[in-house]
C-alpha cells in the first residue's frame, strides 16, 4: 500500500513510484480516494471530461469532508456570503470552457514571449544583490539561498509586472499564498486550515484592492486586459475576474518557486547535464521540460467520478476522487523507456510529461512556467558555472505541490 509517510519520501519519492507502478499501479488508499500511478491510464483519467474538478461533487471520505473549508470560513466570518469558487482550476464544463477562453484571449503566447526581458533583469537584479550583499559583508565568498534570494521573489515581481501593479505587498502575498496551498494537501491539519481560510480571505480582499486600483488606471498590461476581455458581449463578471487574478498570484508562484528549486537540485546532483545546459544553448529546446518530468514541481493531480466508472480493470464508485501520481507517471519506462529514471537534457520525448496535466484542465501557464524556469537556471549556471549546494535541500514535505524550502548555495 502507497505509503508517502515512510522515511526518505520527501527527499526521493521515486523509488516508492517505482514499487507502486509495478505491483499495484491503481490502488484505493486507505483515507478513501484513489490512486494511479502509471502514465497510460493517468492520461486517460485526466482527459475524461466525463470527470469533474469540482470539490463540492466529492462525497465524504473517512471523516474527511471536501466542504469543510466552506464551513470553516462561514463560521470565521459568519458576515460573509457564501461564494462559489469560479477559478478555472476548480470549475467544469462549459463554464471552465467559457471562461478559460475569455482568459486565453489575453494570457497569448505573444505576450508571455514578450516577457522574457522583463524576466531576464528581474533575475539579474537577484544575482546581483547576492553579489552586493558579499562584497558589503566583505566577504571573498558568494553565497545565497537559492528559495528565499531567488526561486520565491521571482515569479511574483513578474506576475506583478505582468498585470501591470505595485508589488511592494508582495512580500504579504507570498506569505498568504504559501499558506494557502497546503489546502492541496489530503495532510492538511484542522489548525493548518484555520490558517489557510484566512489567507484566502486576506487574499481575496487584497486582490478586490488591486483590481478596484487598476480600474482607475488602466495600461496596457494583463490585468486592464482581463478587465476588458469580451467574446461576443460576454465579460467576466467581478468574482470571476477576482478569481482568476488570485489564481495567477497562487499557482504561478508555487509551482514555478518548485520548478526552479527542484530543476537546479537535479542539475547539481548530475553534473554532467548542468554543464550540458551550461555551455550548449541548442538543450534549452528540450532542457526545461526534461527537468519537469524528472522532478515535477505537481506531483498530483485530482478528478472526481460523476459516475462509477472503471479504470485500470478497478470499480470506482460516483462521487470518489481519482488522484494522478505526475511524479510516477512520468517516471514510467512504459513510456520513457528504461532510462525513464536517468536526467537526459537531449530526451527526444520529454514533453510527454505530464507535469502541467492533460486534456481540459491542462495549465494555462504552462508557457510562463517553463520560460521562468529557464531564464533563471541558465542566468545563474552561466554566471556562476562552478557554483555548488553546501547542503542538501530542506524539502517542503507536501504531496501535491512537491519542492523546498531552502537551498544553501556557494557560487565561486
């Protein structure tokens, strides 16, 4: 049985994929959902729009109520109105279908490209604070964590940048959002739930700020275009706008912080591929998306059985959730042949990966991430090509949202 509380599973979860894909690769966790760990039939689980993401179609689970949230929040703040979460990462068809293309229409490939100089300085101003900071300490030797001086502040000075506002509370945001996600978690304590309902609601008001600011001074940036995105006189309304800005903040930084974190330990730990990436620009093609698959910064990814189904030859009964293992799945030599578990920064089929998910829901970042990720491993293993970890990583622990929370590095 899938156990991911066994000694060494935050540091390597690789090897219990391994075992699980072998003996039981589709297996009913002891908590109530259910679990698969092989690519083929992850696939199939995350492309059946006959599957739902809404948490409220869950039934309860072994003490374990999907509701509890709701409840939580109207008993903190019993003056609040109930809401229902419109974020395109929790919604189903047609009203994911509806809104995801209003927010297509302008989160467009153009304008991510368009982002790359933006991206380029934010990292090198990061570096070269790291370098400043030394050499006013006087100190001959460059050092930095690479989560707190550079994988964590990133992506929210360019998300700030992107939607075109002040990001002097980012430091609160950051705090806020690192707070919220663990409610990914099956773990999540009763105390760490208090916390996180909060961090949602501060949040939310925060972000009903921003946008209500915007609304007077509207630029040519991300967020005055969702404002006026229009497809044949339908808009989004003002808790969907507020929605899908939260979720930008939320899942544009967690994950890219991971990827950041989680590909540079993967290079560090294979020299050969970070000197690879270093010196031959022609892997940056490929470099990113293999770094994803070896090391997904989304481990899991969930739906909920509208009906009973069968999956894998297993019976699942209506209103069960069905977790896709990405970290497993995209191990699997079923698909990535037997070197599936060796770093290849050449690998022909990498974007096979299924780290930013499959069908429907696939993430609409996914562009963004990949060119976060590397701008800023190229920036620093090229300014820095002999830096090297002091330690080993001090993982995070979490079961969706796989990455670390500190990495001590030397640059020179």
């Amino acid at each position: 049985m899938f156990d991911p509380f066994v000694e060494g599973f935050a540091a390597d979860p690789y090897p219990i994929y391994a075992i699980e894909r072998n003996n039981e690769p589709i297996q009913q966790l002891p908590f109530g959902p259910w679990m698969v760990f092989t690519h083929a039939e992850s696939v199939r689980v995350l492309r059946d729009v006959s599957l739902s993401v809404d948490i409220q179609k869950a039934i309860e689970i072994s003490g374990f109520d999907p509701r509890t949230r709701a409840k939580m929040r109207s008993e903190i703040f019993p003056d609040r109105v109930p809401r229902e979460d419109t974020s395109i990462l929790n919604i189903d068809p047609p009203d994911h279908t509806r809104l995801r293309k209003l927010v297509s229409s302008v989160f467009t490939p153009k304008r991510i490209s368009e982002l790359r100089p933006v991206i380029e300085r934010i990292v090198d101003e990061h570096l070269d604070a790291v370098v400043a900071r030394a050499h006013d300490a006087g100190s001959p030797t460059i050092e930095m964590d690479l989560v707190s001086d550079l994988a964590f502040p990133l992506p929210f000075r360019v998300i700030s940048e992107m939607l075109g506002i002040p990001d002097e509370d980012s430091a609160q945001i950051r705090e806020w959002s690192h707070t919220l996600v663990r409610i990914l978690d099956f773990t999540i304590s009763p105390e760490e739930l208090y916390d996180a309902v909060i961090a949602g609601e501060n949040m939310r008001d925060h972000v009903t700020e921003i946008i209500a600011w915007k609304r007077k001074n509207l630029s040519d940036d991300l967020l005055s275009a969702l404002i006026g995105a229009e497809d044949n006189g339908d808009v989004l309304s003002d808790t969907e706008l507020l929605d899908q800005v939260t979720l930008l903040y939320i899942a544009g930084h967690e994950t890219t912080v991971n990827l950041i974190g989680n590909g540079l330990w993967s290079l560090l730990t294979h020299r050969d591929q970070l000197e690879l990436l270093r010196d031959d620009p022609s892997v940056e093609t490929t470099a990113i998306d293999e770094l994803l698959r070896f090391d997904s910064p989304v481990q899991i990814s969930r739906r909920i059985a509208l009906e009973d189904i069968e999956v894998g030859g297993h019976h699942i009964p209506a209103g069960s959730f069905v977790m896709t293992s990405l970290g497993s799945a995209n191990r699997d030599q079923a698909v990535f042949g037997a070197n599936a578990d060796e770093l290849d920064l050449r690998r022909s089929d990498a974007s096979r990966h299924l780290s930013f998910g499959s069908g429907t829901h696939h993430c609409l970042g996914a562009s963004l991430a990949r060119l976060e990720g590397l701008v800023a491993l190229t920036s620093l293993i090229r300014r820095f090509p002999n830096l090297q970890a002091q330690s080993d990583p001090k993982w995070n622990g979490r079961l969706v949202l796989r990455g670390m929370d500190a990495l001590a590095l030397q640059l020179n």
